[in-house]
C-alpha cells in the first residue's frame, strides 16, 4: 500500500483537568503555560512542522477559550505593533495563520475513555486517510521529534498504526502501556499490556501519545459494545489491529513529557527551560541556590 501525505491531526482538548482545580474551573488544563506557551500550542506547533494542514481540535461544551486561543487578535496585534514589538505580533499572527483549525465538541453520549474525542471526529477523517492523534497535555521535546518522526516512518513504510514510544524506568513502566514485540523484533507491535507489573511487562517500551492512525482504526472502534462500568479505549482497538493490520513502534529520539498532574506539569517546566538557550544557564545558577 502506498503511504499518502499526512494533511490532518486531531488533538484532544475536552478534560477537565480535575487534577489541576481550582486552576481549570476556568481555564482548561491544555492552556496552562509551561513557561509562556500553552501546552496544546507545543502540539500544535510540531503538527505545523511536519506539514500538517489541517488541526482538529476536540473540545467539550464550554470550552470557548482554546478555540479562542487559536483565532484572530487584530487589537492585540495592533497594540503590540503601535508599541514597536513587531516579533510579539508576528508571534502571536502566526499562531492561527499557519494551518486551518477545526473545532468540534466531544459527543456527550459516548462513554468515558480516550476513544471518545477520537471517534467524536471521525467524520472528518476519509475513508484509508492517516492522521495524527494526540493528547492536548502530552509534549516531546526535541528537534525534528514526535510527529515529525512517526510521520516520517509512515513516509518509509506503511503501516496501520505507528506508536510514538519511549524507554522508560520502572516507577513508570506499572503505569503506563507496555509495548509487546513481535518474535523480538524492534518495531513490529503484538501487545500493548496497560499497566503491567514489573514481572508482567514485556520491555521498557512505553505507548505514549502522539499516534499515526489510518481510518481503519474507526473499524475497531465502537461505543455500543462498551460494558457498563468500563472505558472506551484505543488501546483494545490498536490491540486488535496488531492482530489483523501492521502496528509499529516509533521509539522517539525526543524527551517526552506530559503535564497531566502538578508533579509531571513542574518537570516538564524544568526540561523546557533547560532547553532554552534564554532561560538555561540563568536558571541552573538559580536552582544551584536551591540545593
């Protein structure tokens, strides 16, 4: 099968971001700034430098500011420019200017579970087309990482699924999805294990968001058969597809970090500023007065 240009990405944004009250009774978790960037915004901007076009962002009832965050600001440039802080302007032009933004609210009636926001979209996505799935709190630090790695596996090879994947250490191989090889391969996927223990886990491979899905993924996926009590998943779907599709493993040359709770949301922090040439060495002289 011939792999065709990935244009669209969709980017989950419909939490409410429990762990991170009171902060997100009004502002959604995806806008919390890691430094002066919102962490949907570093998604986004790996999707633009792979070549993405198309951003679907999928939000719930309420959520008016990411939407709000990705539209047009004539006053505020204007302001900026009138000011002299051309670069803040152009900054802030290019955020909505650079692919075309697609909102559309999570379906209220599908059950709990990270499928939903997925299958909430998918009358946007073409019958074969690949796109990109991402969690709106998930970021890979590193240049040309992430996206732009996975779609370039596509590039190379076709496949189903390719898993954007990390080595990870024990504290977190009992809380996260465990990548399964087929017959000790590196890249072809049998298993994704949820949460195994550390005797139950196959490697130290760990699924983490982005995904590059075909549309075949929506085959595997249906909420109706959801069991009273249980979650709608995307990993029983990618489980079936390495049963009857190719599913691969990306292991990232990145650093991932997800902002999901206080403690993962403060290392992220660290791990940007340290990777900024403007913050870094400021910073270490900072947090060598700490220790």
């Amino acid at each position: 099968m011939t792999s065709m240009a990935i244009t669209k990405a969709i980017i989950t944004a419909a939490g409410y971001g429990t762990r991170f009250l009171p902060a997100t009774k009004n502002v959604p978790k995806e806008l919390l700034p890691v430094i002066n960037t919102p962490t949907i915004h570093y998604i986004v901007q790996d999707c633009i430098k792979a070549g993405i076009k198309d951003i679907i962002i999928v939000t719930r009832f309420g959520n008016h500011s990411v939407e709000d965050y990705f539209d047009t600001t004539p006053a505020l440039e204007s302001y900026l420019e009138s000011k002299g802080k051309v670069k803040e302007a152009e900054a802030i032009h290019e955020i909505y200017s650079s692919a075309n933004f697609i909102f559309i609210r999570q379906d209220p009636d599908l059950p709990y579970g990270n499928a939903s926001p997925l299958y909430s979209a998918k009358s946007l996505i073409q019958k074969d087309e690949s796109f990109i799935y991402a969690w709106g709190d998930d970021i890979i630090l590193g240049e040309n990482a992430g996206i732009q790695e996975i779609i370039e596996d596509y590039k190379n090879e076709y496949a189903d699924v390719i898993l954007n994947c990390t080595k990870v250490g024990e504290d977190q191989i009992t809380k996260l999805g465990i990548v399964k090889f087929k017959n000790n391969e590196s890249t072809q996927i049998e298993q994704i294990i949820e949460k195994p223990t550390l005797e139950q886990a196959p490697s130290d491979i760990a699924s983490v968001s982005p995904y590059l899905f075909n549309a075949k993924i929506f085959d595997y996926l249906d909420p109706l058969t959801v069991e009273p009590g249980k979650e709608f998943m995307i990993q029983n779907a990618i489980d079936a597809l390495c049963k009857d599709g190719i599913v691969k493993a990306n292991v990232t040359k990145g650093t991932w970090l997800t902002t999901g709770d206080p403690l993962n949301y403060l290392k992220a922090t660290v791990e940007i500023a340290l990777s900024r040439d403007d913050l870094r060495d400021e910073f270490i002289n900072y947090l060598k007065t700490k220790i």
